[in-house]
C-alpha cells in the first residue's frame, strides 16, 4: 500500500498540460526534461511516485517528489536544469576591459 504523499501534485492547467505533451514528445528537447515531463504527467495521471520513478527511468521515489515540490512551486520552470557543482565564472579587471 503506498504512503500518503506529503506534498501532492497540484492540479495542471490546460496550458501547462498541453505544454507538458508536447515536450515528453520532443525530439530535439534535452532527454532530461522530456524525462521530467513524463514524471509530471505520470504523477498527474494518479501514479504513485514510485511507480512514476519507475516507469520514467528513475531509481526512486524521492527524486520523484522533489520534482513534484519544485513544480509546485515554480511551474514549467522547474523542468529546467539548474546550475550546479561549479563557482560562478568571476573575471578580473583586465578580462572585463577586455
């Protein structure tokens, strides 16, 4: 029996929907957000998350979940990759005047 999830998926609008098709469809949209926007419309459809991890090609559940709150919250954007893991580019006097 699955848990109860803490924090569900809010209902999707048509254009958000529609949007969402579209780009689990693509061909030339990055493999990770067409991958995203299979777990959301999984997730959308009623699925468990574990169930929608395993179905996108996810290993759990929990990755799922964090992409539910994050699309929860910020919508289409958080389809999108984040930066991640590297220091910002900080250039020097002489590459500015440059």
């Amino acid at each position: 029996m699955a848990r109860v999830q803490k924090n569900p998926l809010r209902l999707l609008t048509e254009e958000e929907r529609t949007m969402l098709e579209r780009l689990s469809r693509s061909h030339h949209t990055a493999a990770i957000i067409v991958g995203r926007a299979k777990t959301i419309l999984a997730v959308s459809t009623g699925v468990p998350y574990t169930e929608a991890a395993r179905l996108c090609g996810r290993r759990s559940g929990e990755g799922v979940a964090r992409l539910v709150s994050r699309f929860n919250q910020h919508g289409l954007t958080a389809l999108q990759t984040r930066p991640g893991g590297r220091p910002p580019v900080v250039y020097g006097s002489a590459e500015r005047n440059r």
